[in-house]
C-alpha cells in the first residue's frame, strides 16, 4: 500500500496520506467483493493520492466492484468506469467517463443542461 512509517508507529503519527491508505488496507484485509471509498482523497498529497488510485485500479483488475464517492469531478472520471451526479439527493445525471468531462459533471451538479 506505499505505506510511510514503521510497523511498530501509530496510525495517528502519519501523515493524512497514509493514514488514508492504513484506513483502505484495513477495509480490504478481509477480501471484499464490493468496497466503498468516501473521499478517498481529500486533503491529501499528489503522491498519496496517486497511490491510492493505483489501489483501486488495483481492485478493478482484480474484478471487485468499488464505489467512489467523490466531489470531484476529476477523481471520479479518473476512477469510475461510470458516473452519477446527484443533486438535492436525486440522480441528476449518468455518464460514461471515457466520453464526459469535467464540465459536463459539474455543470449537471449545478443544475445545468450538459451540451
């Protein structure tokens, strides 16, 4: 998991990054089939943070199903194989990554037409 810091080192001594990934290898220790990541990013470093993502392209080449929740429309396109923007709670709008951009997820989030 690219985990900093020794064994014998407390989780809350790491860095938000890491913690983040001893949080994610924890989950994953039992094998799920499905896993969700809430945020699996947020407030952490570039290099955390693609660390993390190669985790999760990890368990989609594995064949598991992972469920990211995200606000950002990047993450999600990076991550997702499909995406749905909610609003007020509702399924606002679907979209394939390989054919949406970030425009398009954001301006549906904000209760746009997409073009």
């Amino acid at each position: 998991f690219g985990i900093k810091g020794g064994a014998a080192q407390l989780t809350s001594s790491l860095s938000g990054g890491n913690q983040q990934k001893v949080c994610i290898a924890k989950a994953l220790e039992s094998e799920p089939d499905v896993v969700v990541l809430d945020e699996p990013t947020k407030g952490i470093d570039v290099g955390a943070r693609l660390n993390i993502y190669q985790i999760v392209r990890g368990l989609i080449e594995r064949r598991k199903a992972v469920v990211v929740v995200t606000s950002e429309a990047e993450e999600a396109l990076a991550l997702c194989n499909r995406v749905l923007v909610l609003r007020d709670g509702v399924i606002a709008g679907e979209f394939v990554s390989k054919t949406s951009t970030t425009d398009d997820l954001t301006r549906t989030a904000l209760g746009g037409e997409v073009q």
